[in-house]
C-alpha cells in the first residue's frame, strides 16, 4: 500500500536574509502492506507531519522515492487523493460557517460519490461515529471532538483503502479520544481499511496499533511491535516517592534513585523487578508520605532507544 | 458542478454574517454622503471637471461604495493569504480539484453576496437623497455585465497578490502597495477623469481602472464606448488569471507549507 524507499526532505527557510537548510526527514524507508494498523509515532518537530505530507504528494520529496497505492503522488496527486483518505488533526477540511451535513455534501462532489452511495456511506458513519446530534450544526460551533469526528466522515466518505491520520486524537478529551480510538480500530477490523495514524501519544498505539514506527530527527530509530519495543529498550518504569523530609537518596538493591528535589525522589524500576516489593520495602525503611508508579512514556521509550 | 456549490456556498458563508453585512452597508452608505459633499463642493468649484457634471459626480461616488464590496476593493489578498501563512493550505491542495478554479468560484460567490447584499443599498439611498436619473433597463444589464468583470479582474489582482506574498515571503509590505494601488488607481478616492495628463491617460487603461472606473462609466453613459470598455475589462481578467495559472504551477511544485 505504502512504499517510501530512502525519502529525504529538506526545507530551506530564510529568516532576515540568512538561508539555513532544514532536513526535516532524513532518508526513511519502510513499506506498509494492506489491511495493516502501523502506529508512526515520534515527538514534535520529529518529521512526521512532513512525511504525510509527502505521502500525499502535498510535498515533494527532495530525493528518495515514495509510493503510495500504485501511484506516485507527487506527480498523481488528484488520482491518488480520490483513492486514500487523509485527516489532519490539527486543521480541518470542513467550512466554518456551513452546517456539517452539507461541508459532507460539497465533499460528495468533490470526490464524486454517488447520490445513493454518499446516502448509505453517510448513514454507516453517523451511526458509527454517532454524528446525528450536530449533523445540522455549524462547523464553528462544534467541539474539537465532534469536528474530528466530521473530519474523519469526510475522509471516508469514497470508502478509501488507505486512511492517513496525522495526530487525529491531539487536544481531544478522554471520552472523544476513546470513539475516535474504537471507530479506528473497528474501520480496521471489519473493513480492512489499512491505517496510517501519526501520534506523539503513546496510548493511541498501545490501544491500536500492531505495528509502531518511531522517528526522530527525521530517522526511523524503530520499526517493529510494540511489545518488543518494550523489551528492547527494557523502559523501566519510575517510582515517585514523597517523603515525610528531604533525606539522603534512597538505596534498595536494584533499583537506581535517578533524582532527588527536597523530600521527593524519584527510583527507576527494571523490568524484571517487582514493583509491589520495591514499594514494601522502600515503606519499610522510610517514613513515606505519598507513592505513585509511572508507566514509560514516548519520551523515555524514545530516549532509551538512542541511549542505547 | 463541484465549482457552482463551491460559489453558493461561498454566498451562504457571507449570509452567516448579517450583522457584519448589515453594518458594512451603513458605513459604505454614511461614507457614501460624505464623499458626494466632498465632489459637489469639487464641483462647484470646478464645474464640468472631467467631463463630469455634478450629478454624474456624486452618482459615482454612490457607485463606488456600491462596488467596495463586489470588487473587493479594501482586501488587498485572498482569505488564502491566511491559509498559507497557517499551513491550512495543506488542506486545499489535498483536495482532488483546481486551486485557482476553487477560489475563483469561492469569490465569484463572496462578490454575488456582496453585490445584492452590500451593493444595492448605498446605490438606492444615493438615488433618492440626491434624486439621481435613474437609467433604463437596458444600461442596468450592460452595468452588471461589466461589474462581473470587474470582479475576474479583481480576482485576478487578488491571487496574483496572494501568490506574490507566498513567493517573497513578505505579507504586509505587498499587502499595502497592493491596497494604495487599487484605492488610487482603481478611481475609488477620485474619479480617474479628474487625473491630468499622460498619468490621468495610463490610470484609465491599467487594471485597477477595470474595477471602479469602467464600470461606473458604463453605468454613467460616460467613458469610451461600451465595446472598448469591456475590451479593457476582459483583456486584464483574461491576462491576470492566465498569469496566476502560470504562477501557481510554479507554485505548487517550490511550495513549503508550514506548520504541522
Ligand atoms: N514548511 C517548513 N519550513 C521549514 N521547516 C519546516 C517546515 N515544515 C516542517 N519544518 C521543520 O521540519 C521538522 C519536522 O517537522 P514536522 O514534520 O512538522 O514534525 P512533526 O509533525 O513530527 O511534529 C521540524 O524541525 C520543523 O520545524
Ligand atoms: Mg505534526
């Protein structure tokens, strides 16, 4: 479906007549095969939007090749924008000032889809996504979770085999985040739709996705499942412990104190170790106010994997 | 066609702001009586100036602010200034569809609102405060006719300007050159007849003369003849959009679209 081979991108920018030359993707390849869910995660600034943007043939790539659904997108980019669907989450395709149901109707045109098929297609998606409370609502006035939730409906109203999302979940609540996460998933599963989805949140791929790519500084630093990700960087997870007065760092047999800012330290937990017994014993030993265990997030995971 | 409903819904974009549309009416009409005593006191001092008498003088200025919506002619860029300076311009050019066409039809649709809407009005008050002559039906049509291409022309300087600000990275400077140019050289401020000399005789043939002079003309009866006047509207709208299809092909393929 996806096939990018050694892809560079270079942005010239010019700030008060000085040209410096970005390199916002730095020679990536990776193929993604039908029916796949493939996770691109990586911190802001990593490159992630601009090699969407290459897959969308928005942008050319400065060398390298890119493929996407048979066609080459620079160059094809009206067909392949009829065959692919494309949500970026930070914008959105739909007209402030008109009602969603008919910025739905003018992408019906746009992608010429039938007046019955859009009928049915519309129908599917409102259900799925429950749009019917704010179809006849005005773009402006919805939330950014229900405009997402418009903006994934326009995407896929030509039925797409491939969906490309660039952090549709990004400044959405707990609650929009999981219909988002849910309808992705099922759009997956039922429909074989392949997916594409950029992230910097690792919980949309721990949720979703089989297969994680990670980049940063515009290079693929991980290619592979999650679990293995885990295993591989060994993330340790973090004990954060509040004690009753700032002390001496704490000292138990394989766990390292990491930190120390007043009474509050913070412990790394190897994989193999059970966290139940660290906290025993750290209580044992210290009069402990508070507690609380954190799991690794995308910066640790990222970080671990260029220590490495 | 995907263009017609990108233009209606240009139309029902603009109906979504009545207040806006509303008060852009008064003003262009309070400002509409100012000016006109501004030209008679012109006139009386300069009888015939231009070839003008004073009703045909302050008719033009009742025009002039029944075109400032229509032609734009205070906007300088396209809302796509915007689009690309936020990146949102990612968006338009995913889209399976002709950049330049797409906007055309989303301002043929601004102008068609504009026209009814913000146009009529200071016109109509102009001719009953100041009891103008009313022309017949037929110079009605050929006035709309040359209001319609006033607005290509229009267009055509707006995305030509929108393109310029996306090449030389520059928004405001160009933005101000444009907007001066259109106030002075369009005739919004004076009627291009009062300009003497060779600079009164090449105003009237560049482009901004197309958005405000010829069409008050053709309305006026005043001018060259019909034929030379449109010749000069089509000639601009034909060169200024043919000029942004050249320039947006040159666009897209150097286009770095900022932001996430
Ligand atoms: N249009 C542009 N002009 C200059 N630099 C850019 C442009 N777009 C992106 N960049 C730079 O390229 C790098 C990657 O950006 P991006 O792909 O948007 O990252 P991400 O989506 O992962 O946050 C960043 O350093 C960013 O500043
Ligand atoms: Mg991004």
């Amino acid at each position: 479906m996806i096939e990018v081979r050694d892809a560079v991108k270079n942005f010239t920018i010019r700030s008060s007549g000085v040209r410096t030359r970005v390199t916002a993707v730095d020679g990536i390849s990776f193929t993604v095969g039908a029916g796949e869910f493939v996770g691109y995660l990586g911190p802001n600034g990593a490159g992630k939007s601009t090699t969407i943007k290459m897959l969308t043939g928005i942008l050319t790539a400065s060398s390298g090749s890119v493929r996407v659904a048979g066609l080459d997108p620079s160059r094809q980019r009206t067909t392949l924008a009829r065959r692919i669907g494309v949500v970026f989450g930070q914008r959105t395709t739909l007209w402030w000032d008109l009602p969603l149901r008919d910025s739905l109707t003018l992408i019906r045109h746009l992608y010429k889809v039938e007046s019955r098929v859009h009928r049915a297609r519309l129908d599917e998606l409102t259900e799925l996504l429950g749009l019917g409370p704010f179809l006849g609502t005005p773009v402006r006035q919805l939330s950014l979770g229900q405009r997402m939730r418009g903006d994934l409906t326009a995407a896929l109203l030509h039925a797409p085999p491939l969906l490309v999302l660039d952090e549709p979940t990004i400044g959405l609540d707990v609650v929009s985040k999981a219909t988002v996460r849910d309808f992705l998933q099922r759009l997956n599963a039922e429909q074989g739709t392949t997916i594409l989805l950029t992230t910097h949140d690792l919980g949309d791929i721990e949720r979703l996705c089989d297969r994680v790519m990670i980049i940063d500084h515009g290079r693929l630093a991980y290619d592979g499942d999650l679990d293995t990700l885990r295993t591989t960087v060994d993330a340790e997870r973090v004990l954060i412990v509040d004690l009753e007065r700032a002390s001496p760092p704490i000292r138990i047999d394989g766990v390292e104190t990491v930190r120390v800012e007043g009474p509050r330290q913070w412990l790394t937990i190897p994989r193999g170790l059970n966290a139940a017994a660290v906290v025993a014993a750290v209580a044992r030993r210290h009069e402990v106010r508070d507690i609380a265990l954190r799991e690794p997030d995308i910066e640790d995971v990222v970080t671990r994997l260029y220590l490495r | 066609m995907i263009f017609l409903r990108v233009a209606s819904y240009a139309f029902r974009r603009q109906a979504a702001y009545r207040a806006a549309a509303a008060s852009g009416v008064l003003t262009n009409t309070v400002f509409g009586v100012v000016r006109a005593y501004v030209l008679i006191a012109l006139w009386q001092a300069r009888p015939s100036l231009g070839g003008y008498h004073v009703a045909d003088a302050v008719a033009y200025c009742f025009l002039t602010q029944a075109l400032i919506g229509p032609v734009n002619i205070f906007a300088g860029g396209l809302d796509l200034v915007e689009r690309i300076r936020t990146g949102d311009v990612a968006i338009d050019l995913h889209r399976p569809v002709d950049l330049q066409a797409w906007w055309l039809a989303d301002d043929l649709g601004r102008a068609a609102f504009a026209l009814l809407f913000r146009g009529g009005a200071p016109l109509l008050f102009g001719v009953f405060a100041f009891r103008l002559p009313v022309p017949g039906p037929l110079v009605w049509l050929e006035f709309l006719l040359s209001v319609l291409l006033a607005v290509l022309v229009s267009f055509g300087l707006r995305y030509l300007v929108t393109l310029l600000v996306f090449w030389l990275h520059d928004d405001r400077g160009i933005r101000s050159v444009a907007f001066i140019a259109s106030m002075f050289f369009s005739g919004m401020v004076l009627p291009l007849v009062v300009f003497p000399g060779w600079l009164g005789g090449l105003s009237r043939v560049l482009p901004w003369a197309a958005l405000i002079q010829v069409p008050a003309d053709v309305f006026l009866g005043k001018g060259p003849d019909l034929l030379d006047a449109y010749a000069l509207q089509v000639v601009w709208a034909v060169t200024l959009i043919g000029g942004g299809r050249l320039l947006t092909r040159a666009t897209r393929r150097k286009l770095v679209i900022h932001g996430g």
